[in-house]
C-alpha cells in the first residue's frame, strides 16, 4: 500500500488543530483543514511551500490560492507551460497543472504563519512520502529556508551538508533540490525575489527537467 502523502481528518498537531478549530468558528465559509497537495500525480516536478496562508490556502482548499504569494507562482507557472492558466481563483476552477504538483511542508494554517519545529516534524512525514513516491531524475522546487529544511530533513539528510541559498541546486541522491526565497508578499514588496529572479528559477527547473 502506498504510504500516505496526506489526511484530510489529520489533527496531529494540536496548536494547529485548536487554531483551525478558531479560525473555522471566526471565518464559517473558510476550508479550515490540512491542504492537501494540488497537481499532476505522476510528475517528476514538486514544487514544496512552506503552509497555507489565513486568507489563501487555508480559505480555498488549493494550495498558494486566493492570497498574493499565489499571483506570482501561477503566473509564472502558466509563463512556463506549468499550468492551464495564469490565475488560481478557487478548487474549483478548472486549474489545471502539467508536469507539476505543489504541496506544502505544513499542512495546515499556523498562527502568525510560524509553524513550529514540532509541527514541522509531526508534518514531516507526509513530506518524506511524497519525496520518495516521486520519479526517478525528479527535482524539488523549495520556496524558502523552511521549506528547503523541511525537504533535507524529509530524505534524512545532513542539514549541515545541503545550506538554503537562492537559485543552489542540491544533489539529494533520490531527487535534486533546487532552492529560490518563497514569492511572499513581504518578499516580492521589498524586492528580496523579483518577477525577473522568479521567472530565472522556473528557466534553470525547465533545464534541469530536460536532463
Ligand atoms: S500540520 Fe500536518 S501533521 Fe500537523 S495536524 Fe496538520 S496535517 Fe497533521
């Protein structure tokens, strides 16, 4: 039996788990459950988040949906022949993802977008399953520090062997790991990751794929 990637009725995580519960009661038509990961199953192509956002993901269901990281990485996405159009709008659009599929290292929404490190590693286990079910000569986009921590820890690598640097392509035996900064708003507003550095990170996942 394949080991599981994610659970909708997970609640492993009881800050979190509490939280949804407060957030569902405050926001009634919110989601307000683990987001389960949102793509083409059999790609060699996994983009990995860091959570869903309050008022994104954790609203809509789809993973980088209705809040402003989500603008860019579509955007860039449908630029790059990723996906069925420019703009995620809702899980039920028609979306569509070709050779890719996005997924989160948390699940679900923490407060203050700060998972902590237990919640990181509780939610690590989907992670590590769905890094080893992927194809071989596959290659993982991380969007972040967190995300790229997450990824090492999920394949039981050395932290100390694979640093977070924008645009560094790891070799991570099973997979490549390919790191860019999250497309945040606090990101893009201050210019930390331009349209231009994104698009860059997308052209050298297109190459990698290639080989
Ligand atoms: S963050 Fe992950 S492990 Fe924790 S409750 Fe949500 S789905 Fe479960």
């Amino acid at each position: 039996m394949r080991a599981k990637i994610f659970d909708k009725g997970c609640r492993a995580c009881p800050r979190l788990a509490g939280f949804l519960d407060a957030v569902s009661d405050r926001y009634p038509d919110y989601y307000c459950k683990p987001v389960p990961p949102f793509g083409d199953e059999s790609s060699r192509f996994l983009i990995v988040g860091l959570a869903p956002g309050m008022h994104g993901a954790n609203r809509t269901g789809r993973p980088f949906t209705g809040d402003h990281a989500g603008i860019l990485l579509y955007r860039t996405l449908h630029k790059f022949g990723f996906a069925s159009h420019e703009e995620s709008l809702a899980a039920d659009d028609d979306l569509q993802l070709t050779g890719c599929r996005i997924t989160n290292a948390v699940k679900c929404l923490p407060p203050d977008n700060k998972p902590v490190g237990a919640e990181i590693n509780t939610c690590n286990t989907f992670l590590s399953n769905e890094l080893r079910a992927l194809p071989e000569s596959s290659l993982v986009l991380a969007l972040g520090g967190i995300a790229h921590r997450a990824v090492v820890k999920a394949l039981a690598m050395r932290q100390a062997d694979f640093k977070f640097a924008h645009a560094a392509v790891h070799d991570l035996g099973t997979t490549r790991l390919l790191d860019s900064y999250h497309c945040s708003r606090y990101n893009t507003n201050t210019r930390r990751l331009t349209t231009e550095m994104f698009e860059g990170i997308f052209a050298q996942a297109r190459e990698l794929l290639a080989k």
